[in-house]
C-alpha cells in the first residue's frame, strides 16, 4: 500500500475523533510523505475555550487516532510537535517510521475508534474494575499525561463544582449564543456540532433548542442533572498534565483518546465534564481534589450505559484533508 494511501486511511481515523461541541477544529495536508495536522481556527469557541485548550486536545484526539491507523498498518509513527515556531497553528507533522508487525492490540485499538462515542446518559449502577481502571490509568500515562480516579468523597466534591460551573455558564447570555449556534436540531443536514437529542435538555426540535437555552434556571436546571450523573458514575477521573502549555493540550488530548479507546475495548461509556476548568478558582479547587501539583485539563465520567440512539456526524474527508502533490 502507498504512503498515500496510509496517511489517507489516517486521516479518516482522525476526523472520528471526539472534539469540544463537535466543531472538529482541524485541517489535514498531506505533503508527499509528511502529514500535517492544522488547529482550524474558524472552528474555535472563543467563549466557551478563551485559552484554546479545547481545540488542541481535540486535536491530539485526532492525532491519537491516526497513530493507531499507522502502527495498525504495520508501521511505527513518527510525529514531531510544533515544528514550526513560525506557524504556531501547524500542530503536528506524521511521518510512517519503520516497519514492524501490527499486534492484536493495534487492532483492538483501530477497531475502537468508529465503536467510540460520548454518552452523556447516567450509568448503570454496574462497578468497574480495579483492573480496567489502571488499565485506563496507564493509557493516559504512557501520553505524557496523568488520571486520577477520585475516591467517592471527592467526586462528591467535584459534583458539587460541575453544578457551580453550569450555574455560571449558563448565566451567561455570550455562553448560551455560542453554545446554541453547535446544538443541531434534529433533521439538519449539518456534518458538525452535537445532535440536540444527545445532551442532557430538551427535545430534538428546532423550538426545542430554543426553549431551552432562553430558560432562566437552566443552569440550576443542568447542573443539577450532572451533579447527579457524576455522583453516579463508578469512575470520575481527572487527566493532569505537568505544564500548561500548548503542548500539554495536545498531549492531554493523545491521552485523552487513549483512555477512550481503551474505555471502549472494555466495554466502558465516557462522558465529558471538563468546563469546569475554564474558571480559575474552580481549577484550583480540582487541582486540590487530586492532591498533586499538576494542570487538571479535562474531567471524565465512565461506567457502562446503554448504547446511543444517535451518534454526532463528522464532516467527510475532503472537506478536510488537502492532498497537494
Ligand atoms: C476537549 C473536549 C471537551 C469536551 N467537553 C464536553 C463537555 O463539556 N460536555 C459534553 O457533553 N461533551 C464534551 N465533549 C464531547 C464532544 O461534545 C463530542 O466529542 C462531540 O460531540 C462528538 O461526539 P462523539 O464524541 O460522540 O464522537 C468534549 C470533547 C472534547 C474532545
């Protein structure tokens, strides 16, 4: 098979990764045996994520899964980070490495990727391993990243924060437009944003979407539905990373995706939680439930759910991907 054709393949891997309200802020350009991987700027919220941190783990998501596509297809990948300081929105270079023999785990990994997706239903009163849960815990470490899993106090206390965070977000009339433009009402033929039936509010009609977001509780309304489904989730964990910079998003992203595709090998649902972070004194306080000196970027719920009605849609590849030579 052609180098081409690998890096298409890794491509189509990458565009189902998860992203901030599905806004999937990425480019792909493929320069002969180099694949680039762009933030898309247009696609970033500038309310919802003011320091980019969204955008760039999901691009590390995306990243993530064109790795496993590569090693899936016999090879190692080479990837080099921020390679120009010129560009600062070039993410990442992927280059094929050596060849080698694909394992059963490559391919437990790439079977994953289409099977993974974000559900925001509560879960099962069903506990999760030790064992599948230090499996996760290593996945996010072998990126550079760290999970802790809260003990019930604590994510107690985290519930308590979700709820506080959704109050004030929601309290927010520049918060609701911005969310409210990636909602997607049911019967839109849009490739972006979050199906309205999927979120936690509402109906999926168009009326819907509206009614809900000019409710004045909604942020008591919503805060008090997470507060409920952190507490019961058998692993609410929080990923850390030793820096905050750039780099450590797209890093915390890798992981992020690592830990959701080993998730989904067992059998596990994952839901977000991670808007707490964008208020400071809210971070200090996770920070202090994880009892390290680390950069909390993103907060996970996991457990077993039933599966989804619908999944969220993706924009096809050559909407994204610029093949140049
Ligand atoms: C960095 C990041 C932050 C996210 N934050 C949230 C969130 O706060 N709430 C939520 O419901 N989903 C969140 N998501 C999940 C996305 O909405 C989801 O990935 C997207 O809609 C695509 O759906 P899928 O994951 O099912 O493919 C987040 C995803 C990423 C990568």
């Amino acid at each position: 098979m052609s180098v081409a054709h690998i890096l298409r393949g890794a491509v189509s891997c990458a565009i189902q990764a998860p992203s901030s309200h599905n806004t999937q802020p990425w480019r792909f350009r493929r320069r002969g045996e180099v694949l680039e991987l762009w933030l898309d700027r247009e696609r970033h919220l500038d309310v919802v994520d003011p320091l980019k941190r969204q955008a760039l783990m999901s691009c590390g998501c995306a990243l993530y899964n064109a790795r496993v596509a590569i090693r899936a297809e016999g090879w190692t990948d080479k990837v080099e980070l921020f390679p120009r300081s010129a560009d600062p929105d070039l993410v990442a270079e992927l280059r094929l490495g050596l060849p080698r023999a694909a394992t059963n785990d490559d391919r437990a990994l790439l079977s994953a990727i289409p099977r993974r997706h974000t559900n925001r239903r509560p879960f099962l009163d069903r506990p999760v391993s030790t064992e599948d849960a230090d499996e996760l815990i290593r996945a996010a470490r072998a990126e550079r990243t760290r999970m802790f899993r809260l003990s019930p106090q604590r994510k107690q206390e985290l519930a308590e924060l979700v709820a506080e965070c959704d109050r004030r977000r929601f309290a927010d009339p520049a918060y609701r437009a911005q969310v409210g433009e990636w909602l997607v009402p049911a019967g839109r033929l849009r490739k972006d944003g979050i199906p309205f039936a999927e979120k936690e509010f509402g109906t999926p009609a168009w009326f819907g979407v509206k009614r809900a977001l000019a409710q004045p509780d909604l942020g008591a309304q919503l805060g008090a539905i997470e507060e409920d489904r952190v507490i019961g989730a058998p692993v609410v964990a929080v990923l850390s990373t030793q820096a905050d910079e750039d780099i450590d998003y797209v890093d915390c992203g890798q992981a992020l995706e690592a830990v959701l595709l080993r998730a989904t090998i067992l059998g596990l649902a994952a839901a977000f939680v991670d808007q707490l972070l964008e208020y400071e004194d809210l971070l200090a306080r996770v920070r202090a439930l994880t009892g390290v000196d680390m950069m909390p970027q993103m907060a996970l719920r996991l457990g077993h759910a039933p599966p989804l009605a619908r999944v969220a849609p993706r924009r096809d590849l050559h909407d994204v991907l610029d093949e140049s030579d």
